[in-house]
C-alpha cells in the first residue's frame, strides 16, 4: 500500500516520551506510548517521504524504511530537530516533551535523609514546536499536538498562534479510548484559517493516515 504522492519530500516526526535524568538511577519521565507518533510516520512513509522519526524511549516497534533518531532527553530531542527542521517539509510534532528537567544532573545516586524531605529544582526545557515555528519558511507546513483538561480551544488556539504552527491536533480527554496508550485517538484539528475539523473516535493508525493525507492538501493548496 504504498504510493508516490510525496517522492522527494521529507517529513519529520517527534514521538514519545522524554526522560530528563535525576541521578544515575532516577528520571522523571511521562505516560506517552509514541503509538500516535509512530502511525504518523508510517502513514507519511506510505505516500513515498523519506521520513526522519525522532523517537523518546518508547517500547513500541518502528515499520521498516523509517530513519529513526532515538533520543531520550528534551534537549536530545531540540537538538536533533534542530539539525534535521530546516531541510524538512512537513513537521509533526507529536511528542510528550517533559517542560522541565532537573537542573543538575547528581553524578551519585540521591541518598534519602531519615525523616527530610527532598525538593528536586527543575529549569525548563527548549519548546521544540515554538523553536521550529521560529524558523518556519513559507514552504514548510508544521503541525502540533496538545492536550488540555481545561479550556481545551481556547488553550489550541493561543498554542497555534504562539507557536507559529499551522495545524494544533487537539487529543480528547473526554473519551477513556483516547489519549495515551490506547490503539484509538479522538481529536478536534484547528487550522491556522480558522477551519476546525471534529474527527470522532478512530484508530491511531487511521488517524495518521487522515493527518497525513490533511496536510498533503494543505501543502499543496498553499503552492
Ligand atoms: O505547550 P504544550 O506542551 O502544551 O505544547 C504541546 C505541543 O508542543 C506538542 O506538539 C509538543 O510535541 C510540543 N512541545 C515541544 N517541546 C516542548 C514542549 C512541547 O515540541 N518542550
């Protein structure tokens, strides 16, 4: 099933989780599976891209014919975005960045003190969405995720706009079939014209072929 709509065109996915390191044996790190992420870049390897995947640690298998850049740190994850942004048409940023990290690194593991408490101090991590936006060409289509448990639109929006993206793909909380780990996604998707899209509930494979398929018209309208 794979075709030739996009020979010739690189795509750039993040996914997963990041894991930002506390001392040798410790990480604070997130719920994310990367199935969201990993159906995006096999849907884009489907229609001919050469698809560069950068992959947080994630235990899920990668279809064959994707480069994958594993990374574990938001900071790996910026830097190989970083290298790889500018020479890329279509970006989807689906991956679950920690926002922050600790700000140092304990070279010995952490011993605990009797009865004290312990306080870990985080610093934030680069915004690889807003620092890719930065840079966008007219060219280049990038799109984003996010997942709110309040004001969930209006939050989309302010993010579209913030970040300098063409597309937010909203994930449902509101559904116990969407979000992390499932097999099915529920999203709304918020265009920068103002076109809202409200897909129900669907197959993260699905999904991503539908994304992929979106934004495929949406590059080719803006030529
Ligand atoms: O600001 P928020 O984390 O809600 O934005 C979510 C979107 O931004 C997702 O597309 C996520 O992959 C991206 N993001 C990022 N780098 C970060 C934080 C979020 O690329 N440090």
């Amino acid at each position: 099933h794979k075709d030739n709509t996009l020979n010739g065109k690189k795509v750039l996915i993040t996914a997963g989780p990041t894991y930002e390191n506390i001392d040798p044996v410790r990480f604070i790190g997130n719920f994310s599976s990367g199935k969201m992420g990993i159906a995006i870049a096999e849907a884009f390897y489907n229609r001919g891209a050469e698809v560069n995947l950068v992959l947080g640690p994630s235990k899920e298998p990668v279809p064959g014919g994707i480069n994958v850049i594993n990374v574990r740190s938001a900071q790996q994850m910026y830097d190989a975005c970083m290298a790889l942004f500018p020479d890329t048409d279509m970006a989807v940023m689906s991956a679950a960045v920690a926002d922050f990290r600790p700000k140092t690194l304990a070279e010995e593991k952490i011993k605990k003190q009797d009865d004290e408490g312990m306080t870990i101090e985080l610093v934030r991590n680069p915004d690889i969405l807003k620092a890719c936006g930065a840079i966008k060409s007219d060219k280049q289509l990038l799109v984003g995720f996010a997942l709110e448990t309040n004001n969930e639109e209006e939050n989309a929006l302010g993010k579209l706009k913030r970040k300098n993206a063409d597309m937010i793909v909203l994930n449902s909380l509101n559904d116990e079939k969407a979000g992390f780990g499932t097999d099915t996604n529920k999203v709304t998707i918020f265009e920068k014209n103002g076109t809202i899209h409200r897909w129900p509930l669907r197959s993260k494979s699905e999904l991503g072929v539908q994304l992929a398929d979106l934004m495929i018209e949406k590059i080719n309208e803006s030529k």
